[in-house]
C-alpha cells in the first residue's frame, strides 16, 4: 500500500507540539485530573470503586508547549547531554506524557520502564541502556533505583514526580543557545526512545525507535483511521504507556490535535470512564472479556439471563448478518434493555474501540459490534512500533487482526512466518547487532516470528508464535494459541497455558477467575467458604473446565488436543514474575514455578481423547 506521507529528514516528534501552538494554541490536547500518590492506589474492590467524580482541567495546545519547552531547559540545565537515556518509571497520567516530549524536545532518549517492573528486571534495564538520568513516580520508586545503582555508573540524577521535582526542573532553565544546539542535529533518524520488549521468555530486549518510526506509525495510523481522529475524538488512556501500544495511540492523538485523557489508577476507571466520556478507547481483550462477563454475572444475578442471552444471539446476528427486518426489531429493543448498559459501562459514549495485545475471541467481537461497540482488532509489536495491521471501519473481517496500515507491507515466508516492511520497523535492539541481524534482512524485512495467513483481500490472521510452537515425543507440531484462546473464553477461566514440549501428549495448566468462581459457588450451592485449593478437584468444576476443553479440541486434531489438564490453586500474576505487563504469560517463568504440576500431568496415562472435528 503506498505511504500516507513521506517524513521529512528534519521532522520531529515535538514538530506537532509547537505547531498547534502557533496554529491553535486555545485546542485542548489534554484534559488532566488529580492523581492520588502511588502508595494510596488501592486494588478494585467495592469500596474502592465508589469514588467522586474527578474533575478534568484542560491543558490547551499553547500550555503544554510552553510545559513541554520548560521541562526541556530544565533537563539540559541539570547537565544532560544530547542522546543521553533518561528512564521514565510512572503510572500512566499527565507527567509522564509531558516528559516524554519534553526529553525528545531536549534531544535526549526516553527509555520507559512499567512500573509494576520487578528490581531484578529495573536494575537490568538501567544498566543495559546506561541512563543518565531517571524521573520516577514516587519515592518507592526512587528507593529501588538506588538500589540497583551499582549497576548504572553514569546516572547521574533521580528525580521524583510526586515529590515536585518537575516544578523544580522548570525553573532551571537553559539558554535559548543551549536548547538550539541540543536540538540542531535533531531529526527523523535520531532515536527518541528505547523500548524494552516485556519478553514473554528471556531478558528483554531494547527496541530502538526513531522519531521517524513513531512520526510514520503515527501518521499512517491517523491517515488509515480516519473515522477514529477527527474533531469530536476524546481517548482516555488506561493501559501502561511504557508498553508501546499505548505510546503509539498518544503520539497520533497529538498529531491529530484529539483531547487525550489519563487514567493511573485502574480502580477508579469506571469513574473515569463516566465522567470523561471518551469516544475512542484501547484496550486488551481481557477486559473486555471482564466487561461481557460481568454484564452475564449481573444478568444472573438479576434473574434476567434468558434477555441476556437473547440479546447475545441478536449482537452476533446483527454483526454477522443476515439482517432481517426482525432482528432490527429485536435489536432496537434490546438496546434499551441491555446495550446501553454495556456501553455505559464504557463510558457511554465510546464509538470505537482498539484492541491488540492478544487474540479477541470472535464471538466477542461480534457481540461488541452489535451492541454498538465496534472492536477494531489489530496486529504489532514492539519492532514495528506497534501497529503492523488493523481492522478498519469499512473493512472489518472479525477474527483476522485487518490490513496493513497505510505505507506498510506484509509478506508471508515459505513456512507461514509473518514479515512486515515499512518506515515503522525499528532501527534495531539496543547494543545487540547479532540479534537485529537474526531479524531484520537486507531487504528491510522484519522476521517477526508471528506465524499467519493472509487471504485474498489481503487480511491477516495470526494463527501461533514460531518460538511457542510445541513438540511432541511424537513429533507433533502444536501451537498453543489456539488452545489456549479457546479454554480461556469460558468464563470461569482466567489464563491456559499448554504444555507438552517432547512430552507424550499435551496437556494444560489453567488458572480460575476468583470472581466468576464466587459467582458459580452460589450458582451450584457451595459454600463461599471453599478456597481454590479446596475446589479445584470438585467434579462439578472439573466438569465445567472439562466441557471448555472439549471445546477448544474441536479446534485440533486428536494429536493436538488437550488430554489432560490441572487447575491450580493460585492465580498467574505480575509480581510473580508469572504475567508480563500486558498480561501475556511468561511460559518459561509458569514451566519452572509449576514443574511439578506439569511432570504429575505425565505421571499416568491420560483418557482417551474425545472426538475432533478435525484429523
């Protein structure tokens, strides 16, 4: 597909910033909201969640130039050199957007880091990158840097967000010379910031992104969506800017001038929600899984489910068609009585939703679509500054992730391995030429290890991960996602990690959502009382679990179904070091922490596989 625009040489990611000051400076691009400190954020839980409204101040085009400009001579003034890395450690809210462009207005290199980031994994990017500097949330956050400094000889400064050290940056300020020759070899090919992959297996690795990769992402996103930016666009962010989805998304929203709004505490997103009235969102597709089962558990609860499921089968129908002048009867009523309540769930307001990250079941997508929720599913990583491919407006097929964006090519090698060309595909990994050589080519194709198709309208479908597929003792290739997506659509599942790599058959470990197993206590008259540990071998649970199994091996062949599983007792969780940020399971971490569980799946002979549709 040709390049919606060509980037300048000279082009950077502050251009935008300083233009809409000159151009608009009364636009609002921001809209800001009291943040409580990080050690006051409280988990979700019914108390947690009934909080005021909070009140959002608009930060027009001309104040954040004039912030971002400030910060920037601050930075320069404490000593910073051009190209130095400064970490970004926060929750997602205003000031870390406002550092962000500040660094790259200055010159200098963001390199993020999540904040739910163990030590271990804070000091080694740190010392992999050798920051300069690094501007952290709170003084928790401050106190682990310091714990790690040994390992970063060059830091050279700490400062601390909740602690007023920005203010106290600004009012350092660089001559009108000294920004000028910070910035004078500044353009589309200088680095703006180092992404470290959150690395489902392994150390991460850091991903260098060029103002000129997150300047043609961006514009290529905003010229392929063009429904999605536009003059009436609000989007409240939610998901970690550290991971570059997120990052992505602002970046065009600042190009296209969209208000953008901040939401750290994921506790108070539902206020949030309701009072910003966001018409665009991101999100993974876990939570829109929490979203639809949650609205299930209500309807339950309520005595309405056989509604609620009549008004799931209208959703499907009307998104995948026909549409008869019945099901447009059917579907006007249950909007009134079911779909606005998913959509105020959302804020009331939301047109368009994003989702990548992971695979959206189908059935979701089509339920959101016909609620009036249109799901746009899209494809990326981190090498490719996120988007690769997404849904459009006008062109959806639910269950692929969509087209190449604007200026982006898509090949497939001779064994099913995805490729992607385009100004979006990073300059390399950090301080590691052999592993950049594994993946880029001479002809600036990006091996991205995702395996796919792509049909005859050019969409892509991911069907597995090159480095995830398993091997049987049998020598029987099995790519977990498919499995794994299925088991984990059932309600009371929270994640399925299959097993079996030189192993005599595959099996799975699976995890329970904690909420929707308190729900289906008092559905099958147990008592609350039972913990996991004393559930999980229930015949009536295992059944349940059993059924989505048996599901999700219709998918396979009777090689590659699931013949035996085990539901733990815990939950995979970030601070285990068991989830990435984004939640995707670290199979390394799950297969050491649960050896013993996986080896007692081998210890005897599994059942007989049930019939599959497939052979």
């Amino acid at each position: 597909m040709p390049a919606v625009t060509e980037i300048p040489a000279t082009a950077t990611l502050t251009d935008a910033v300083l233009d809409h000051a000159r151009t608009r400076p009364d636009a609002v691009l921001f809209r800001r909201r009291p943040v409580r400190p990080a050690r006051e954020s409280r988990p979700p839980g019914p108390a947690a969640r009934a909080t005021e409204p909070p009140t959002w101040t608009p930060i027009t085009a001309a104040q954040f130039h004039a912030a971002v400009d400030a910060l920037a001579r601050g930075l320069l003034a404490a000593g910073l050199q051009p190209g130095a890395r400064v970490a970004l450690l926060s929750r997602t809210r205003y000031e870390w957007t406002l550092v962000d462009y500040a660094l790259w207005h200055a010159g200098l290199i963001t390199v993020p880091i999540y904040e739910t980031s163990s030590p271990d994994q804070i000091g080694w990017i740190l010392g992999d990158a050798q920051v300069a500097a690094a501007i952290v949330e709170s003084p928790e956050h401050a106190r682990v840097v310091n714990a790690v400094r040994d390992v970063v000889p060059n830091l050279q400064h700490i400062w601390v967000i909740e602690d007023g050290d920005l203010d106290r940056l600004t009012a350092q300020r660089a001559s009108d010379d000294q920004l000028a020759s910070a910035r004078r070899e500044l353009g589309a090919g200088s680095v703006a910031t180092i992404v470290y992959t959150s690395g489902t297996t392994g150390r991460p690795k850091g991903c260098v992104l060029t103002h000129g990769n997150l300047l043609f992402a961006a514009r290529s996103a905003v010229g392929s969506l063009p429904a999605l930016f536009h003059e009436h666009t609000s989007a409240l962010l939610f998901l970690p800017l550290a991971h570059v989805f997120a990052r992505e998304i602002q970046v065009a929203c600042v190009e296209a001038a969209v208000p953008v709004g901040h939401c750290p505490d994921t506790y108070q997103l539902q206020t949030d929600l309701a009072s910003f009235r966001p018409t665009l969102l991101l999100a993974v597709p876990y939570l829109l899984e929490k979203v639809y089962w949650l609205a299930a558990r209500t309807a339950e609860q309520r005595g309405t489910s056989r509604l609620f499921a009549a008004a799931v089968r209208n959703a499907q129908q009307v998104s995948a068609g026909p549409v008869t002048a019945a099901v447009r009867v059917r579907r006007a009523l249950f909007d009134r009585l079911v779909y606005r309540r998913i959509r105020a769930a959302l804020g009331g307001a939301v047109e368009w939703v994003v989702s990548g990250g992971a695979p959206l079941a189908p059935h979701l997508g089509h339920f959101f679509r016909g609620a009036g929720i249109p799901v746009l599913e899209g494809w990326g990583l981190t090498e490719t500054t996120a988007a690769a491919t997404v849904n459009r407006p006008d062109a959806t097929k639910i269950g692929t992730v969509g087209l190449p964006l604007a200026g982006t090519e898509v090949g497939l090698t001779a064994d099913g391995e995805l490729l992607v060309r385009g100004g979006h595909v990073f300059a390399g990994y950090w301080g590691d030429p052999a592993a950049t050589q594994e993946v880029l080519d001479a002809d600036g194709w990006l091996h991205t290890g995702d395996l796919g198709e792509i049909d005859d309208d050019g969409f892509v479908t991911i069907t597995g991960r090159r480095k995830e597929i398993l091997v049987t003792a049998g020598g029987k290739n099995v790519a977990p996602a498919v499995l794994e997506n299925r088991v984990a659509g059932h309600p009371l599942v929270a994640h399925c990690v299959v097993v079996g790599d030189g192993r005599p058959y595959v099996a799975a470990l699976i995890t329970l959502d904690p909420e929707a197993v308190d729900a289906w206590k008092q559905k099958m008259g147990k008592p609350a009382s039972l913990t996991l540990a004393e559930l999980r071998d229930d015949p009536d649970l295992v059944a349940e679990i059993q059924a989505a199994v048996d599901e999700a091996n219709q998918a396979v062949s009777r090689a590659e179904s699931i013949r035996r599983f085990r539901i733990l007792d815990t939950e995979f969780r970030q601070d285990t070091g068991q989830l990435t940020p984004t939640l995707k399971v670290r199979r390394d971490v799950i297969a050491a922490q649960f050896a013993a569980e996986i080896d007692e799946l081998y210890t005897r002979l599994p059942q007989p596989a049930p019939p599959s549709s497939r052979h």
